[in-house]
C-alpha cells in the first residue's frame, strides 16, 4: 500500500493490516510454515503514535529492544502493580517470559529490518499454551512515518491452536479467537504506550548528549 493511501487509512480507522503481505517477508521456518500450510486464526489492529520516525527507527533498530520493551512495560504499569510478566533473553533473538498464571511463552525474533525510507517491520513467532492447549503464532507490526502525524502501525496477528477442538472451538465458537481479539486489543495499547515512553526517553538521551558535548 502506497504512503499515501495507508497515511489516509490509518486515520480514518479503514486500514487492513493483511496488506502488509507478512508471506514476503519470512525466511524458510515455522513462521512461513505457519502461513502457507496451517490455516490460522487472523486479527489486526492500526493507529497512529505521536512520535518522529527517526526516534521509532532508533529504537526499534537497537540491539537490546526487547529489554527496553520490557522496561518501558513495567513503566507504564506500575500504577497498577507488578508488570504480569517480564521478557527474559534465552539467545541471540530468542526470548520467553512467564505470565501470573505460570504459562510460558517462547518468542522468536524472525524479521527486523527497515523495508523502505517510510517503514519499518517487526516479525516474532511464538509458542506457548493457554487455556485451550498449545498454540504458535506470528506478530507483524510494521511502522510507517506519518510526517507531522506521527508513525502509524499496523499489526496482523496470524494464531493456530495446536488441539483439532480447540480450532473446531475458534471456528464455530469463537471462544479461541475471542482471546486472541482480546490479546490484540491489548497490544494495541502496549505499542502507544511503550513507543511513546521509548521515543521520549530516546530524545532525552540525545538532548542530554548534545549539552555535554
């Protein structure tokens, strides 16, 4: 989708995140796998953060973003207590974290890469286990800069519950998928929150930066 077209999208709420074309994207592996021989359960989410492209490009473009993700995280939750989990770095891309009902989440960083002057994508593969039994799914954000906007993102979730009920469930029920709608919509609100405090404490460092030198 063209800057234009997705910049008017965004702000009007119409943006489809299944124009990102995830596929295209991915290296041989589960996470193309996941895609082109399962049929997996699909959620989006869009909107547009008040930030400068280039503090979002820093940040996501860092070495160590899940730690900063992590303390931007409990950061932003302290008001409301402990952070439900926190994101522990197993291997170079590799990560898991524990939520407060004890089930473990393992996160895989497939795709990190500025794809345009104008965007910016993020791919993590996952697997864990919830209430209806092992699942593995796939994350893409992609970040667009949006000029005096701000970066819009939009952010496909593609999910595949492992138990043949479980999927007869998200299908037919939409108990699976409603947890799932759930988790994005939670999401949502984690990529405002953390990329503001990310690009804000990102700004001070430089300003900070620039009066010492």
């Amino acid at each position: 989708m063209m800057r234009g077209a997705m910049l008017a999208a965004l702000l009007s709420g119409t943006l489809s995140a299944q124009a990102l074309e995830t596929a295209a994207l991915l290296p041989e592996g589960p996470s193309r796998a996941l895609l082109e021989s399962k049929r997996p359960i699909y959620c989006e989410t869009a909107g547009v953060v008040p930030v400068d492209f280039d503090d979002a490009l820093r940040v996501f473009s860092h070495p160590d973003l899940m730690s900063h993700v992590q303390a931007a995280y409990a950061e932003q939750v302290l008001e409301e207590g402990e952070p439900e989990f926190s994101i522990q770095q197993t291997a170079p891309a590799e990560y898991f974290y524990v939520n407060r009902k004890g089930e473990r989440t393992d996160l895989s960083e497939v795709v990190r890469i500025q794809t345009s002057e104008t965007t910016f994508d993020l791919i993590l593969y996952s697997t864990g286990k919830r209430f209806f039994g092992s699942y593995e799914a796939l994350i893409h954000v992609r970040l667009l800069d949006c000029g005096n906007a701000g970066v819009g993102y939009a952010a496909s979730v593609y999910a595949y519950p492992e138990n043949a009920v479980s999927r007869f469930f998200a299908r037919h029920l939409g108990l699976v998928t409603n947890y799932f709608n759930k988790k994005t919509a939670r999401m949502t609100e984690m990529i405002t929150l953390i990329s503001r405090s990310l690009c804000e404490e990102a700004t001070a460092r430089d300003e900070a930066g620039e009066k010492q030198g």
